[in-house]
C-alpha cells in the first residue's frame, strides 16, 4: 500500500508525497478526499492541496480507483497573523502600469507571519526584495510580469565592503562575483519565506531583450527570474515560473530550501536558462517539479576557483524526488563551477524526457582540489529518447581557457592545488528507452582518475533510427551513435546486471580501470 508523507505546510497549503515505487505518476489515478469530502482526483506523486484555511486540523486520504487501497495522513496548516492584498496598497494589475511600488510596499508593511496576495490580473514590475517570516501568494490568474527595460533594474555588486567575506558576496555571474542585474525576486539573507500559489511568475524575456548577445554584458549580467543569497528556511511551491533571462532560480550559500510541485518553462532554444541552480547549498529538498528548460534543469554548483579560495562552501544533502526533466541539456547536473565541492547528493523516482543527458557531472582542470564530487546516487529513473543518459566529464570545455591543452590533454599531468576529484558514483535501477548517441560516457583525468563507479540493474535501449551526436561537451571528441558504454581512467568499476540493446558497439570500451567487478 502507498504511504503518504506530509512534505510541506503553510497557513494555506498542505503538499504530499505518495511513495509507491513508481517515478513522478501514480501507477493509476486516485481520489483525493479532504476531510471526508470528494476533492477530485490526482495522478502524480507529489501535490499540493491549496485555499485551505490558517491553522486548522485537516484528514487527507486518496484512494487507489484501480485497486481501491486507501492511504491517510493528518496534518495541520500553520497560523497566519495578518492577510495584505497588493490591491489596497494601490497595485492595479492590468499589465500596464509598473506596479512595483504597491507591491514592494506591500511586502514591506506585512507583519511577521502574515501572507501578501495577489488575486488575479497582470502585475507589470521591475525586481522585488524579499523580508523574512512573510509568505506571498500568488492566486488563480496571477501574474507576475518582468517589465523589459534593464536601465531600470537595480544592479547588485559582486562584493561589497564588509567585515565577513560570506556578507560580502553579493552579486554572482557563472560562479565568480560579479555585478548582475536584481532579479525580478530578491531575497538578501531572509529567514523564513513561502512563495506559493496557482499563479505565475514571467521573466518575459525573449529574444529581444534579455537573450539577444546573451554572452555579452550590457550595464550589468543578466539577471535571474529568483536569486536567493544567504537565505534560510525558503519555500517555492505549486508556482509557474516561465521566460527567465537566465537561470531561473538561483539559491545561492542559502540552506533549508524546498522546491516543491513547480512548474519551470524555457524555451529549449533560451540561451542559459538552467531551471534551478543551487550554489553553495545546504539541505535542499526539489520534489515533484516539471522542467523545460534551455540549458541544465537542475545544475548543482558551488563556484569556480577564485571563490572558492576565499568561500569554500560545497552544496551538500540535496534530495531530488518524483520530477519530470523534458528538453534540458542535461536533467541532473553537477558542475561545471563546483569548486567549493558537491556532496551527498540523492536523486531518485524521476523521468527524463528528450533531454541530452540524463545524469551528468562535469568538471575540469582549475576547479581545484576543493572541488571534490562525492556520493552521488541515482536510483529508480525512467529515461526516454535521452541522447546520451549517464556522463562523467572531466575535461568540459568551458570559459575563456576551456580549450586550451592544459584542459583538453589526456597525458597525465602533475596533481595540484587545481586538480578537481570525482569520488563515488552509485547508479541504480535506471531504464532508458530510445537512447540515441551511447549509452554512457564517463572519462576521468589521468592523474586523479575517478574513485568509484557503480552501475546496477541499468537498461539501455537505442532507437534503431538515433542520429550521430556529440556524447559529451570535451575537445576532440567525435560524434557517436548507438555506442555503448565509453568508460576510461576510473579506480574501482563494479557491474551489476547491466544490459545494452541495439547498439551498434560493442555494449562497452573499458579503458584504465585498475579494478573491475562484473556480475
């Protein structure tokens, strides 16, 4: 029988997990029952009951319509102080007039504990700051509209003068400090924050604006749609975010976030529009969120080597949980600017759809030897027409010097302060269909070759009509196709019922493995 886990709650919302084995949809559909009453009926694992009432009791139940099994759970919602419309501070809503003025005074004047609404209607703004112990909700109709003109976003330093070097990182660009655009919400060390709703949050970017010459920096970096720094105890959920100029949310040194039930749309052709990019976080918990995106849907990141040298703080104890990956780049990533460190990593019951890659860590010479990736376990993943499913890259060829022979050199050059290391990799009960280019690609550096890579009950299955592409993002490399597993410079290899149909390789190429267990 499911079990159902009570995943997160506000004065208005209560969202649940289903645990039954199945990745992101309920094996059939169910009822949802809200104390006793029929409130319709649901087909994913992870939801969220919403226009609930502050501080009330609530008996949530669904039953399994195929099997009839009945699953229960009571919870709570929390206490709210204070209810602020953005209308009576004057915000008008028709899509228009700037109404960034009524809203941030809206924010401003919430008591701690109280909720600021939005009821339906087009509120066209420049970039919000966020106060701590206040939720905001966006309701039914909702939108949150970036106004377009950049002259007139506020433009947050790299650092500033401060006595602690963690305060004085302010402004982020590609994990360096740098001077960036506010986003359109920005929240600076705030404590205790939901952001939720059925509304939407629209970058409205497009070609024109933000994505036109998007490597180029015009007054300041682009900014995110959310940009989180030195937050704590944050909450987005059951949210759509769409359109971002760049990453869409983007928590940076902040720890205790949940990412729940979003909804995370680019366009697959928006120049760096990764979905969610936690940098030098703690205790990060994304459960039941969609992604289609331009670039990486979730990238896991901790900074490149200058910052590092000063902040050497990792992301560490993320939890990623019953979401859906369509069109990214890559669906999980890890790097390339991990300086600081990515460890204890969990994703588990997702599906990836036409995304490039599937489970992807990527890194470099110059990341440093505090740029250490451990512990990462992959479990319970169905991936489909996914080009490449499972990558290590050690040698990605990105920033100014990414091709250059100190980066791209397959000689085994001397181990130093700028040496990156790849520790253990566990994956598990994955099955892809239609793959297209090759079913792994994983090549570690010569000199600190990877620690451990466990692969167990893994099924690849290529599309007998896949076309040639590149495997991964290193130089020199050539286009596959239908190619099994390329596997080079790891320590300790273990294989476990792992099974490759249709391809047109040999199932693997093994190279400079020093162990190897086959089962």
């Amino acid at each position: 029988m499911a079990k159902l886990s009570v995943i997160s709650t506000t004065s208005r919302t209560i969202s649940i997990e289903i645990d039954n084995g199945e990745s992101y949809c309920t094996d059939s559909e169910c009822i949802l029952y809200v104390n006793s009453i029929n409130a319709g009926t649901i087909d994913k694992n992870v939801f969220t009951i919403k226009n609930l009432d502050p501080d009330k009791e609530y008996c949530l139940s669904i039953k399994n319509i195929a099997t009839g099994e009945v699953a229960e759970v009571v919870s709570r919602t929390k206490p709210e102080t204070a209810y602020i419309n953005v209308r009576d501070f004057g915000a008008n809503g028709d899509g228009k007039r700037i109404d960034t003025f009524s809203i941030q005074a809206a924010i401003m004047s919430c008591p701690d504990g109280g909720r600021v609404f939005f009821p339906e209607g087009i509120y066209l703004t420049y970039p919000l700051f966020l106060k701590s112990n206040i939720t905001l909700e966006l309701g039914k109709g909702a939108v949150l509209l970036g106004a377009k003109e950049r002259e007139m976003y506020p433009i947050l330093p790299g650092e500033i003068d401060c006595k602690k070097i963690e305060d004085s990182y302010l402004g982020s660009w590609e994990g360096e400090a740098k001077e960036i655009f506010a986003s359109l919400i920005t929240g600076i060390g705030v404590e205790n924050v939901n952001i939720i709703g059925e509304g939407t949050i629209d970058g409205n970017s497009s070609f024109d604006t933000w994505w036109h010459d998007a490597k180029v920096k015009r007054i300041a970096w682009r900014p995110r749609t959310i940009f989180l720094n030195k937050c704590k105890n944050v909450l987005i959920e059951g949210i759509t975010i769409k359109n971002s100029p760049s990453w869409t949310i983007h928590p940076l040194l902040s720890q205790n976030l949940k990412f729940i039930n979003l909804n995370i749309e680019n366009p697959k052709d928006a120049p760096n529009t990764d979905g969610l990019d936690p940098e030098s976080c703690k205790d990060v918990v994304i459960l039941g969120t969609r992604f289609s995106v331009g670039d990486d849907c979730i990238a896991i990141k901790s900074g490149k080597l200058a910052t590092s040298r000063k902040l050497p703080v990792p992301s560490e104890n993320l939890y990623i949980r019953n979401c859906l990956m369509e069109y990214g780049h890559g669906a999980v990533v890890i790097g390339s600017e991990m300086s600081g460190g990515v460890k204890n990593v969990h994703v588990d019951r997702c599906v990836f759809r036409k995304t490039d890659r599937g489970i992807r860590i990527k890194t470099r010479r110059g990341r440093g030897s505090t740029g250490i990736i451990d512990e990462i376990h992959a479990s319970n993943i169905k991936m489909d027409k996914v080009l490449t499913p499972l990558t290590i890259n050690s040698f990605y060829f990105c920033d100014a010097d990414g091709k250059t022979e100190y980066v791209w050199s397959k000689e085994k050059l001397p181990v130093d302060d700028r040496t990156p290391y790849i520790g253990n990799i566990y994956l598990k009960d994955i099955t892809c269909n239609d793959t297209q280019v090759a079913a792994g690609y994983m090549y570690g550096l010569p000199e600190r070759k990877i620690e451990k890579v466990t692969m167990e009950n893994i099924y690849i299955k290529f599309d007998l009509n896949a076309k040639p592409d590149y495997p991964e993002m290193l130089s020199f490399v050539d286009e596959m196709c239908r190619n099994g597993f390329y596997l080079n410079n790891i320590k300790k290899l273990k294989l476990k019922n792992v099974i490759v149909e249709n391809a047109s390789t040999e199932p693997f190429i093994k190279l400079n493995i020093d162990e190897e267990y086959v089962e």
